[in-house]
C-alpha cells in the first residue's frame, strides 16, 4: 500500500476514536443529569470543536509538507 495512502488512513483512524471517546466522555459526565437533547446537544458541540481542532492539525501537517 502507498505510504501516503496510509498515513490518510490512519489519520481517519485515530479522527474517528477521538471522536468516538468525546462524545463517550461528555455522555459520562453529564449523562443522567440534564434532558437527553441536551446532552445530544453537548455531544455535537464538543464533537464539533474535536472536529475542527484535527482539521486544523491535519491541515497544519499539509501545510508543513508542502513548504508552506
């Protein structure tokens, strides 16, 4: 397989896991306390700012790679 082509796919990997566990870890805290649309809400939210920060790492080490 292609190095690249791995290194893609093991970036949407680890995306995916630390996606997964934000919204686990928002779901333990608060999950039982609050209406479930609201922690559904929380789960978007904090998944949404997890999102952009690996977007911004992924786009960083583009932008590294290609000699800015």
């Amino acid at each position: 397989m292609n190095a690249p082509i791995r290194e893609i796919l093991v970036y949407f990997v680890v995306a995916l896991s630390s996606l997964f566990l934000t919204a686990y870890a928002v779901h333990m805290l608060v999950g039982g306390l609050v209406n479930p649309e609201t922690e559904y809400a929380l789960m978007g939210m904090a998944c949404l700012v997890v999102a952009a920060a690996i977007a911004f790492m992924a786009w960083d080490v583009v932008r590294h790679r290609r000699g800015r």
